[in-house]
C-alpha cells in the first residue's frame, strides 16, 4: 500500500496530465467553427471545473494527518474517476 505522500505525488501528476488534455482540447476549440467552438468551450469549462473540485480534494488530502488520509482516498478516487472519464468523453468526442 502506497503512503500519503506517494499517493498525494501519483494524483498530482494526473492532474497535471489533465490540465495538459484540457489546454489541448482548448487550442483545438479555437480552430473549430463559432457553433462548435460553443460546445467546445461549455465542455471544456466542466472540466475546468471538476478539475478545480479534484485540486480542492487533493489540497484537503494534503492537509490531513497521516491516520485520516484514507477515509479521504475513497472520496478522492471518485473525483478523479468523474474527471478522468469525463477528459476521455470530451477527447472522444471533439476527434
């Protein structure tokens, strides 16, 4: 089993991979006709947000003493599986 300080690293860096999939999916938006680049950007401003509430967790996560740590994973595993999927929707999606 993997300590906080690992586990708080390992979800750092898939956000990172995330805002990086994001700011992608936001340079091909601006190459998109105007209806499309609507839709575009109303996505891509879902997943700024649930992206925004996984950095919240993660800062929280961070925060919490070394026993509390996983009672928070659960909660932590369910932002970042709802931002995950919801990256790989749009990424599909918008091809």
């Amino acid at each position: 089993m993997s300590t906080k300080e690992e586990y708080v690293r390992k979800m750092h860096s898939k956000l990172d991979i995330w805002s990086a999939e994001i700011d992608r999916l936001s340079a091909r938006a601006d190459q998109v006709g105007a209806d499309t680049r609507a839709e575009y950007h109303k996505h891509i401003d879902e997943l700024h947000a649930k992206k925004a509430a996984a950095q919240k967790r993660l800062d929280e996560l961070r925060q919490t003493g070394e026993g509390a740590w996983e009672d928070l994973k659960a909660g932590m595993e369910m932002a970042w599986d709802a931002i995950g999927e919801a990256v790989d929707s749009a990424k599909s999606r918008f091809k």
